[in-house]
C-alpha cells in the first residue's frame, strides 16, 4: 500500500460507500445470526479520534461485531487492521475487505513493504481496529498481546479503548464450517478509554490493556452463564494433559467462576 493511497482512509466517498455495505447489509445480516448485546457506550461518549479500539479475537464476527457496535461517528473511517498473508494474498479479498471494513496490512510474517502503516494512519488522525493477539484464537482462550499495540499508543499519545467480545467463539469458533445457528447470545463490552499513564512503558500497558480486556470479558460471561476466557484456558490445560503433543478445537466448556491461565492461538486461516 503505497503512501500517496492513505487519503482513502479518510475519504468521505469510501465512507459512504462502507455505511451502505455495513449498514445495510453486513449489519443487518449479522445482528439477524446473532442476539447482541451492547455493553458500555457511555464509556466513550466523549471520545474522539484518532484512538486505537483493542479486543479479544477468536472469531470471524469480531471486526464486523465490534464495528456495528460503534456509533457512527467513531466507526466512520475506523480502519481495521488485517493479516496482510491471509486478507491480502489476492486483489478481490483484499478490494473486497477493504471496501466492507476499511482495512489496511498488518504485517505477521517480516515483510517489510507495508511496515509501518498504523503508525501513518494514526499520524493521520485515523482511528484504528487491531487484535493485539495477531490471530484468531484455535481455543477461545485469550493469547498474549503483542507489545507493539502499546508501544503505538504511547508514541502517539492515543488512548486504546478495549472492547471484550463474549460469546463470539462459541457462535463461530475456528474450523466450524458453516455459519452460526439458532442466533446465539454474543455481547460487546465496551470499557473506559485506557491512556498511557507517564513513564508507563509499553510493556506495562500492554499487560494493562489485556488484563483490562479480560476483566470485561469474564464478568459479562459470569453475569449472563457464558464461558469465560478461564474456562476456556482451563480447557486448554486439561486437553493438553491428556494428549500433550495436540492442543485442537475444543467444545466451549461450561461456564464457572474459577480462574485459570492463557495459551494463545497459533493460525488464522
């Protein structure tokens, strides 16, 4: 994605073009699969951008979730980052995400063509979407954050606003091939804008950001009898116990108030 193209981002063409395809179309088709629920607007009432929105992902509803959430004014040119291997490896997948979702590469793999483009964008004033696990989780545990989510808020002064996405990975969990039945209860937590505190490094913040994310996460899911990012953990250890050379999908476990550890997802195809 050359430079001379970020005016995109911001275009009010574009814009419209994605409140016809999300508005109309996505949404509406989404919130017909699924029975959401949203948590938190008053949260970020007075928030404006540039910001970066931070969640959970174990899902192929978490981008459009998290978008429909928003109100129009904050998800107008929010650009969600994308798997530059995966959502980019042909021009109609990525034409096609990138006219539905504003999305633009992020880099897993060292490429080095497209580094650095959420530091522009947000240099820019463009709100940004990133799942700071890099990937879909295989388990519905929540993996590590990657430290440079952080690091960008903290270079450019932007608060992170953690969303946490309930329910989503039992309505759609990797390697399920069709798409969600019987409408199931999927909730968007939207929590307070989190702001770099000064000295804070980005090690801290990230850690701040996760547990902040997981906090939303599992007081929802115990509030309304849905696994929690524990239980799922705790999943997790139990497989890995009994077959210690595998950790596959799993069946969502039932929901508890103990807690437990976080392995992290591995793919994202």
């Amino acid at each position: 994605m050359a430079e001379a193209d970020r005016g995109r981002y911001q275009s009010e063409i574009f814009a419209g073009v994605r409140f016809v395809s999300q508005e109309l179309l996505l949404k509406p088709f989404i919130w017909r699969i699924l029975k959401v629920n949203i948590h938190g607007l008053a949260n970020i009432e007075s928030l404006e951008a540039p910001f970066v929105v931070v969640a959970n992902h174990s899902s192929h509803l978490d981008a459009p979730l998290v978008v429909g959430s928003l109100p129009r004014r904050l998800s107008k040119f929010l650009a969600t980052g994308a798997a530059a291997d995966y959502f980019y490896a042909s021009k109609i997948k990525s034409l096609s995400t990138a006219l539905v979702a504003n999305t633009y590469p992020i880099e897993r793999r060292g490429l080095r063509t497209r580094k650095g483009l959420s530091k522009l964008l947000l240099s820019d004033g463009v709100p940004l979407l990133i799942f700071p696990e890099g990937t879909r989780s295989r388990t519905g545990a929540m993996g590590p954050f990657t430290p440079g989510v952080a690091a960008l808020c903290i270079s450019h002064n932007a608060p992170a606003v953690p969303i946490a996405l309930v329910g989503a990975f039992a309505a759609w969990p990797y390697g399920q091939g069709h798409l969600p039945r019987g409408r199931p209860e999927v909730h968007v937590v939207i929590g307070h804008p989190l702001t770099p505190a000064p000295g804070e490094i980005a090690r801290q913040f990230n850690e701040r950001m996760r547990r902040t994310v997981q906090q939303l996460h599992d007081s929802t899911a115990r509030a309304y009898g849905l696994p929690t990012l524990d239980d799922y953990a705790r999943a997790v250890s139990l497989r890995q116990a009994s077959v210690p050379s595998a950790v596959s999908p799993v069946t969502p476990p039932h929901a508890t108030d103990d807690d437990g550890g976080t392995p992290a997802g591995k793919d994202d195809r």
